[in-house]
C-alpha cells in the first residue's frame, strides 16, 4: 500500500530541507566535489560517444584526461599569467583612466564637471576605489595562504573527482533509478528526462558558445591593439550565458578602453565596436540556435533570479547549483501547469459533462 500523499510531502520536504542545510554549513566543504561532479555531466556524452566508437570506459576517461592535461598546461603557461598581469594592470591604472575621462568631459562638457562638483568627485573616488579594492582583491586571492591551499585543494581534488564521476557515471545513474520510488518511478524519469534536456542545451551548449565567443573576442581584441583585450574577452564571454549581457558588460568595457587608447583612431575604435557587432551576428545567428537552441525553457530573468538568491544564501556554491535548481523548477513548473489544465479545478465539471454526454452518443 502506497504511503499517502501528505506523509510523502513530508518526507520529501525533510529530504529537500537537509540538502538545503548541507549546503548553507558545507558549502565551501563541496565546493570542489560540486565543480568535478559538474565537469563530469558536462564530458559525460564525449565519453559516451568515444564508447560507441570502440573504447572502454576506462580508455574512454583517460582520454579525455590526457587531452585536459594538456589544456590546462597550455592554459597555465600561457593565458593564465598575462590574464592575471592584465587585471592588475587594469586595477592600477583605474585612477588615470578616471582623470582622463573627468578631462574629456570637462573638456567637451565644462558646464557638467566644475571644479568640486559632486560628479566630478565621485568619479575620481570611483577610479580609487577600483584600484585599492581590486587590486588588494586579487593579490590577496592570489598571495594569503588560505587562499593558495584553496586553490591547490581545488586543483587537485576536483580533478580527481571529475575523473571518478566520469568513471562511473553510468552505473551511478543505473543506481539512482534502482531506488527511484516505484510508484513515481515513470513521473520521475520523465521530469529527469525533461530537465536533462534542459541542461544538457543550457550548460553544453552556452559552455561553448561563452568558450568560443570569449576566445574569439579576447584574439580579435589583442589583434587590434587594446592593452586589455584577452580581460575583455574573458569577462565577456564569461557573462555570455546571459542574452545580451556579455556583449553589453565587454562592449562598454571594451569601447571605453578604445575611446582613451585609439582617440583621434576612429578605424580603431570602429574595428573594436565591429568585433563585438560581428560576435553578436555569429552568436544569435549561428551559434545558440544551433548549440543551445529555441526551446531550453530558463528565461534569463529566471536565471539571474536564481544565480542571485542561491549565490546569497549558499555563496559561490549556491552559483554552481542555481542553473540546475533553475530548470529543475522550471520543468517541475511546466508539469504541474500540464496536470493542472487536465484537472477538473481547470476544465469544470460542465465540461467533463460535456465530455460524458459525447462519449455516451
């Protein structure tokens, strides 16, 4: 005899309440085991695909993590240095770059920023701030020793843990569905199904588009000649999983730059707004409908919702799960409107008369 519906609420709503609690006192304790889980189901279809085509399992990973290796090496000697010079350099030039732009408008502008205005002011507080703050940010991140034991526990756990979920994804998957509530085991496979759709286009495929739009715009930039283009790149393609808002953030940072590096140089400073122009074409054109597609069902006020209130509550690891919280809450949404629509609270008992009368004809 199945168990009733309020006693399963409240042992599925203690189950979700322990989660919850685990990561409000664990959550720096999993952060590792959140990352390698996740890189995991992000490689898991290579390994699949690479099993179809001949490899064992085990051959399959150690392919897959040899070819790692030799990214993160290339990545560690090469963009990972000057990406950190550049920041710095950023912070510290923050203050100058505060004055000319007070200057330029000045300049154009010298009803707007008199000498002890209150614009004039905050801008050149700004520009201070930018540079003590971030600065300090960064060499503290990158020098305290918590924050290097952080970084090499990160660097070799979640490795390691990403190697041994994508080991044994499949058995573990197997496994879950071994204890799936029998009674629900169908719903529950099905919604699983639904928001593994949902991942699967959002995370691969925005994984790749931020990976390639950030390649794409960091080379462009150096090209051209901005002291910090590979900067740009990287945050606008990492805030590329935002419609619209990696191109805004980069842009602006980008043009700004442009405007006191290339000024006088509109060929410059034309070729910077139509590298960003060219990125937007080839993303909403080419590459999201074809990587993430049209139906993945996270609206991005959703998404920044979520990202907001889990990286509040939870912190960086609150972040990491915010997207999968998202469209499993969203999938969950779309089902019950479906079993709501095919209730009588929805259709009324005059139509299922309706419905009665016809089948009896």
């Amino acid at each position: 005899m199945a168990l009733p519906i309020r006693d399963q609420m409240k042992y599925w709503g203690v189950a979700f309440g322990v989660i919850l609690m685990i990561l409000w006192f664990m959550g720096d304790v999993l952060l590792p085991f959140v990352l390698g889980s996740a890189i995991a189901y992000f490689l898991d279809p290579v390994a699949d695909r690479l099993e179809r085509m001949g490899l064992s399992r085990t051959m399959a990973t150690a392919a897959i993590t040899v070819v790692a290796i030799l990214i993160f090496v290339i990545m560690a000697l090469l963009v990972i240095p000057t990406l950190v010079s550049q920041a710095l350099n950023l912070f510290a030039i923050a203050p100058d770059l505060t004055k000319r732009l007070s200057a330029f408008l000045t300049e154009r502008f010298p009803s707007i920023l008199e000498d002890g205005s209150t614009l004039r002011n905050s801008i050149t507080s700004l520009g201070t701030l930018v540079q003590q703050r971030g600065g300090e940010l960064l060499n503290t991140a990158l020098s305290s020793a918590a924050g290097i034991i952080n970084i090499i526990m990160l660097f070799v756990i979640v490795p390691v843990v990403a190697v041994y979920m994508l080991l044994d994804w499949d058995r573990m998957m197997a496994h879950v569905d071994s204890l799936l509530p029998r009674d629900h085991a169908q719903v529950i496979r099905r919604l699983a199904a639904d928001i593994d759709k949902t991942l699967a286009s959002f995370i691969r495929g925005m994984g790749t588009v931020c990976l390639v739009l950030g390649t794409y715009y960091a080379i462009a930039l150096m090209l051209v000649g901005l002291q910090f283009g590979l900067v740009v790149g990287f945050i606008a393609g990492l805030v590329t999983f935002i419609p619209y808002l990696g191109a805004l953030i980069g842009g602006a940072l980008a043009l700004g730059l442009a405007l006191f590096q290339f000024w006088g140089d509109w060929v410059s400073i034309g070729l910077v707004a139509g590298i960003f122009v060219i990125g937007q074409v080839i993303e909403g054109n080419v590459m999201t409908p074809k990587l993430v597609g049209n139906s993945v069902g996270l609206h991005p006020v959703w998404l920044i919702l979520s990202l907001s209130v889990f990286g509040t509550l939870f912190g960086f690891v609150g972040m990491l799960v915010a997207v999968p919280v998202a469209a499993s809450l969203g999938v969950i949404a779309r089902f019950a409107v479906e079993q709501y629509q095919l209730s009588l609270l929805y259709r009324g008992t005059q139509q299922s008369e309706n419905t009665t009368d016809r089948a009896d004809r």
